[in-house]
C-alpha cells in the first residue's frame, strides 16, 4: 500500500513540475509555480515551482483564498489575471506592489477541470520599461496548461482516489532552471570476455567519435588516448575485474584541431556487478568525465583580482575565487553553502537581501556598498539569471555621501536581522483585510481566514474582555471544546490566556509537555501546540487571541515577530468593532422603535410586514411602512427617504405621522400625498421622499392609490397571474410644492394579494431596476401562497442570504378578503 501511494504522489509531482515547465519555457518567462488548494479549502498551497525557489517566494508558500493576491484572485474567480508589469501590478494589486516593489510582470491562471478549480499557475518574467509583456497566443499557451494540468489532476483522481488537495507541510517539487554544464560525462558497458563496448552519445562525443560510424570495440576508444594511456586502460580493466571497481583512473584523449594534436584529460570511474555463478565479474559498467571545460573555467577565474562568487537561486553561496574570500575576510569552508548575511554579520542588512531579491524577481543587474568593519568599503554587483546570480565585489574608496560609520553604528548593523519578505506580507494582507473589517465578527473571521492558513494553524479562539473575566467571542476549529476552561476566568488567574495579557507578553507553547509543566492541571485536550497573543489597544486590554496546532509546532523567531505585529492590528481592529457595534445597535434601536411593532386588526384583509436593515454602513435609514384604519377603509402605506443619516430616520419618522393625520381626518388618497408634500417642503430637511398610499374600500372589491416617485406595487390574482400595477405616478415628495398626485382606481378581487416594498428590495449592481420588479414579480407568481407569512419570506430569501446590501427593504404585503390579523417582523435578517 505504501508503494502504491508513494506512486500516485510521484505521478502527481511529474505532472506539477511538467506543467510548470511548459509553461515557462513556452512564454519565455523565467520562472513559474503551480499552487493547490488546502485540504480545508480555506488556502492555496505551493506545490512546484520552476526557476524561483520557495525561499525566495516567503509568505507566499500559502495563500488565504480571499488574499487580494493574483494567484489566490484566479483560483477564487476562475479568471485569468494577467499584469503586463510594475505599472499594472502596483494599479491593480498594491499591495503585493508594495511587497515586491521590483520590475516583473505575472500571469495567474486557474487550474480546473469540469467545473472544478484545484489550483492556479503562476509564471513571473523580467519587465523592464518599454517591455512588452505576453502576447495573446503565449497567455493562450499558459491557459492550455493549465487547463490540461486540471483534466491530468482529475483523471489522476479518479483513477487511483489520490486527491487533488495539497497539504501545507508538503516540500514543493522544485525544478531548476536550465544552465550550462560544468562537465560532461558519457555511460558504458564493457563486456571484459568479448571485448565488445556499448557506449552512450556522450561518451562518444568525449571521445570525438561518431556514434553511427562507433564499431563498438574497445580497441577503438583505446586509439583515442595518448599513446602511453593505452596499455593502461587495458591494465584498469583487468584491476577492475579483479577488485571490481575503477576509481578516478585519469586519461588522457587526443584533440585534433588547427593548432594540431592536443590532450584533455578525463576521469574514468567503474565497477563490476557480481555474476549469478559468484565467478569472475564478465562486465565493467561506468561513466567517462570530462571535466575540462568547468576546471577551465575554475582556473581563469581564479586568477582574477576582481572578487567573485556565484550564489544559487535562494541566495546561498556555491563558489567563491581567492580575491572575493580574502576580500570578505573568511574562509571558503565557512562560506560555501550558507548566506552570505548568516556568514558576515556586517552584510546582515535588509538593503542586501532587498538587492538579491530584487535581482532574481526582475532579473536585471543590481549593486550596492557595504562597509566590512571598522572602515574597509567593497562594492558588490549581482548579475541574475534563472538559475543563480554571478556576484562581483571590488575595493573601493569611502564613498563621499556617506559617513563614515562610528562603532555604535557598526555594532546596529551587525545586530539588525534582515527584513523578511513574509513579514511584510503578513502584516500587509491582515493590516488591509481588516481595514475592510467593520463588526466584531468581520474582523475575527479576517483575523482566521488570515492566521490559520499562514501559520498552518487548525484552531483559533478570541477571548474578549467583560466585566473582568474572559468571555469567548469567536471560534473556529474541529476541537468544539478548545479552550473551554478559560470562558469566565478573571484576569488575575494563573492561566495562559490571562497572564500574557495581563503582561502583554505573547506566550508560545510548543507542546503538551511544556504546558503540564508550566500549567498543571490545564486540560490539553488534542492540540499540541498554542500561541497566546494579548490584544492590547490604547494600552487597554482587549483580549486574547489564541491559535491552536493539531501538530507539535516549533515557532521561530520569525513566527514570533509576525505574530506579535499582528497582535497589535487585531487587538485595534477589534476595538474599533466593538464600538461600531455599539453605536450601531444604539442606531438600529432607534430605527426599530420609528416602525411599528405591530399592525393593526383590520376586518376582511390580513397584512404582514418585514423589514431588513442594510449592511453596508452604520448609518439608519428612512423605509417605513404603516397600516392605517380609519372610518371609510384601511390605507396601506410604504415610503423611503433618501439618504442613510439620522436626519433621513427623524424625516420619516415626521412623514409617518403626517400621512396618519391626513388619513384620519378622512382626506382622499391624491389630498393625502399633496398635503405629505407640502409638509416635507415645509419641513425643509434638504431630503426628497418617494411613497406609494392604498386606501381599501370595506366593502367593495376595488382600492385607489397614489404613488410619488415609488416602485409600482405588485397584484398577484387568486389564479396566480401577477403584475405590476401601472399606477399615475407623481413626482417624488419635496420637490414642487404644487405638485399633484392623481389617484389611479385597482381592482381586487378576493384572495389576492398585494404587495408594497422599497427599492432596496429590487435594486442590483449594474441592472436595471425594472429587472429586478421582474424578478420580484416572478417569484411573487411562483411562490406558495398557503400562508402570507411563508410568502413573505420566501420573497425575501435572497436577500436575508446576501452578505452585503446597500440599501434597506421594507416588504407589505396585504391579502384581500382573507379574514383578519396583521403580523409584523421589523427585522428579520438583518
């Protein structure tokens, strides 16, 4: 079982690292990654990557879905997200502009299959100014890929059950640029009993044979060597035979060129595998090396004065000559293999690692000076290409801008820790995620869309402050007991979630061990790790937020500093949410008590009324609805002032009573809707005020209604036909204070029903609103109509289920001839 798994997740791999490949050698692009979806779909994953290494790509390894990042943004949308370069990228996706502020251009496509998005690619090329970007026909080719990689993915799936879905502690496959070989080698098979040689391309190439015309003879090759290499190579065949194995055996190949006969030397390395009969060995199998041309290379080289040193992808050293190790002051056996800033504290700069990155990201050339203490000044060049950067460092004098740097200075540059790029990214994403955050809950959700996935967290709890004592105000994980025991525990307790914010000291708990020790007695429950993080705002304590970990987590001194920064923007996030949901739910009070909470008992109708505030803002705003018997029927009554303030609530709350007083007084419907015109005028709040009245006869089967500038109302028939009524509409209230509303006689028959609602309810983005009075109008036709109540929800059921509405709704609806009774839900979804 494990072979077969191990499989699958190789057939898996090759196809990611193909993918990527394609794609960035068919558009020119130097580099190129694919990401999969998490298993909890709340992030997307690196799982390949061709040309930039993963290090290089910091708080990139793992992407919130709703990261306004382009990779996340085409998995999420299904979209290509094309940005031709810097200029675009900083217009379209500043902020991942202002983490990676160097010239690239990007192209981020989804990676689907059958209505199904496992993941996105990504290829990144050097966009210089003046550059031109992708053509149409090479974004074609990138979508291709994709395409085909997310049918590969699916069929993968269904065949051996293995899913698509990446885990975050997966290595990445990682591909490397292409670059030009060192050396050569060159395979063989040599059949001591025959004679008989069996030779690759390369070898004979080494050699400088044909690989047609080789007769496959080793007395061939051997005339290939120096003369007094020959008998030799017949001497470590038969060594090899009898200790069954060659190690290093140089020779010499002859070079015929102009300048005549020359001599290379190579390396030649075998064994002899063990026969079945435990016999003599009969074959010897090896490689030819020529490493002429990279020891060529090595030797220039080192004879330069110049410093030089080449550095891989993720900015570890590979080599380095003479000149740039006495120049940097240290041994080539401490150098090789690490970074340069974890080698010499005096190269510990953000500027350096700002250089690097900005070389391989924009693939242009880069310099800089440094000072190697206590006064010797070196510049440094890097030259990027796909696969590494060739580095140049050089004496030079004091540079006259800058001052010469006293030791207190020197000392802060060999202290300073070099700005990580996953701390800008981290702290960027969540600072502008909860700029956008208004309720508690908008930011606690920011706050675990955000954290879990970048720091691979399962659980995640926010405890707030009452009266004292710790209260829970957010959630999210499998374990639905996590952290029960802190909810009501005062501050000054000898807990985890209380002493870091009473210290206002994160405290970071790598495993149940260190708990029991430092707490005993504190249940563990099936978390191994957690991170307490004290939100403190305007030196308040606000509460604590702590992450969870299924598995033992080592938090590194990066991790901590991230999250220490975050704790800081959520804790005043957090408070500014809690006032917001104060001042609103003070606002909302003052709104609900302008409506009334119940409708009146009117013979022969029955009335039901919803109301739905919009989310979009604190401000209240100036629906009503109203339900008025008097002596000659029942007026209904629905309205909207414009505007969201208080001003438009108190200018409501005055038309509500003005419309009352007129109806009472036994004014017709068009009188009614002129004197309510002239009061808002008089009035003069600067607001204008739409308004549809209905005044229902008691005993005939016809109403009469003015409208001002409202929607029409809806008649749905007892056969379920439905319409939009067309009234005489009138101009809006408060524009024209002679303004006249004629009055336009309805028909109702019994059992049908009416319904009055504001433009909130049928209003959309980019429509027209007679497109959405259609809509309505469909559903009132469709719907059930064995209760008013059921009715009136299900006309409402799309908008209870959007999570943002600029506008609020207010819903009347009346059924003719039904009996009696009115119900009212002032705020059913808001």
């Amino acid at each position: 079982m494990r072979e077969m798994i191990v499989g699958e997740t190789a057939e898996r791999e090759d196809l990611l690292a193909a993918a990527v490949v394609e794609a960035v050698e068919g558009t020119g692009a130097y580099a190129g990654s694919v990401f999969l979806r998490s298993f909890d779909r709340r992030s997307i994953v690196l799982a390949a990557t061709r040309g930039v290494p993963p290090s290089l790509l910091g708080g990139w390894r793992l992407i919130p879905v709703s990261s306004p990042i382009p990779v996340a943004v085409a998995y999420s949308s299904g979209r290509t997200i094309y940005l031709a370069d810097a200029e675009e990228t900083m217009r379209r996706y500043p902020q991942l502009a202002v983490a990676l502020p160097y010239a690239f251009g990007s192209c981020s496509v989804p990676v689907a299959a059958r209505g199904e998005t496992f993941g996105a690619l990504a290829i990144v090329w050097a966009a210089s100014p003046g550059s031109e970007g992708l053509s149409k026909a090479q974004r074609r080719h990138v979508r291709s890929v994709a395409d085909r990689l997310g049918d590969s993915l699916a069929a993968l799936r269904a065949r051996t059950g293995d899913p698509v879905e990446c885990d975050p502690q997966t290595i990445p496959v990682e591909t490397p640029a292409p670059s030009a070989p060192a050396l050569r080698a060159g395979l063989f098979d040599w059949d001591l009993v025959t004679g008989a040689v069996t030779v690759d391309d390369e070898l004979c190439a080494i050699f400088g044979l044909d690989p047609r015309a080789f007769d496959g003879r080793a007395e061939t090759l051997a005339s290939c060597l120096h003369p007094g290499d020959r008998a030799a190579l017949r001497t470590t065949a038969r060594a090899a035979a009898a200790e069954g194995r060659i190690n290093a055996r140089r020779l010499r190949i002859r070079d015929r060129g102009d300048g005549g006969e020359t001599y290379r030397t190579v390396e030649l390395w075998g064994r002899a595998p063990e026969s079945d009969d435990a016999g003599a060995p009969t074959h010897l199998v090896g490689t030819v090396v020529d490493a002429q041309a990279g020891s060529a290379a090595v030797a220039a080289v080192e004879r330069l004065r110049d410093g030089l040193f080449s550095l891989a992808p993720d900015g570890r050293v590979t080599y380095a000559n003479r000149s740039a190790l006495q120049l940097l002051g240290v041994r080539g056996d401490e150098l090789l293999g690490q970074f340069l800033a974890d080698v010499l504290p005096w190269l510990s700069d953000p500027d350096v690692e700002y250089r690097h990155r900005c070389a391989m990201i924009s693939q242009t050339p880069v310099s800089f000076l440094a000072c190697r203490p206590p006064d010797r000044w070196l510049a440094f060049s890097l030259h990027p290409e796909a696969d590494g950067v060739t580095g140049r460092v050089v004496l030079c004098g004091h540079p006259s801008s800058t001052p010469t740097p006293s030791p207190s200075s020197s000392e802060t540059a060999t202290a300073a820790a070099p700005a990580r790029l996953g701390v800008m990214y981290h702290v960027l994403q969540l600072g502008s995620a909860l700029t956008e955050a208004v309720t508690a809950r908008e930011v606690c959700e920011v706050v675990s869309d955000q954290l879990l996935p970048a720091f691979g967290g399962q659980q995640l709890a926010i405890y707030v402050v009452r009266d004292g004592t710790m209260r829970l105000l957010f959630h999210t994980g499998h374990h639905a007991d996590f952290l029960d025991w802190l909810e009501g525990i005062p501050l000054h307790a000898n807990l985890p979630g209380t002493e870091a914010l009473t210290s206002g000291a994160p405290l970071f708990i790598e495993s149940q061990q260190d708990l029991v020790q430092g707490y005993p007695g504190i249940p563990a429950g099936e978390v191994s790790s957690w991170a307490y993080l004290p939100l403190i705002a305007s030196s308040r304590p606000v509460g604590t937020c702590v992450l969870g970990f299924d598995e033992v987590h080592r938090f590194t001194e990066k991790d901590r500093g991230v999250l220490t920064a975050l704790a800081g923007l959520i804790a005043q996030a957090l408070e500014r949410a809690r006032l917001y949901d104060s001042e609103f739910a003070l606002a909302r009070g003052l709104q609900q008590a302008l409506l009334p909470h119940r409708l009146p008992v009117a013979p022969g109708i029955r009335t039901v009324a919803r109301y739905l505030p919009g989310t979009s803002g604190m401000d209240i705003g100036g629906d009503w609805y109203d339900v008025i018997p008097t002596g000659r029927g029942v007026c209904l009554v629905i309205g909207d002032v414009e505007g969201h303030s208080i001003a438009a609530a108190a200018t409501m709350a005055q038309l509500r009573s003005a419309v009352r007083a007129f109806a009472a007084v036994g004014h017709t419907p068009d009188d009614v809707m002129a004197g309510v015109n002239r009061t808002l005028i008089d009035l003069g709040p600067g607001l204008l005020a739409s308004c549809c009245y209905i005044h229902l006869e008691p005993h005939g089967h016809h109403a009469y209604a003015v409208t001002a500038g409202h929607p029409p109302p809806l008649l749905r028939r007892p056969d379920g036909t439905t319409e939009a009524l067309e009234l005489d509409v009138g101009p809006l209230l408060g524009v024209d204070r002679a303004s006249a509303y004629p009055a336009t006689r309805i028909d109702l028959p019994p059992r049908s029903v009416l319904a009055l609602y504001t433009d909130g309810l049928v209003e959309e983005r980019d429509a027209d609103i007679d497109v959405g009075i259609g809509r309505l109008r469909a559903s009132l036709a469709h719907a059930p109509a064995d209760s008013l109540d059921e009715l009136a929800n299900r006309l409402l059921h799309n908008a209870r289920g959007s999570s943002y509405r600029a506008d609020d709704i207010a819903l009347l609806l009346t059924e003719y001839g039904s009996g009696h009774g009115g119900e009212v839900t002032p705020d059913c979804g808001g």
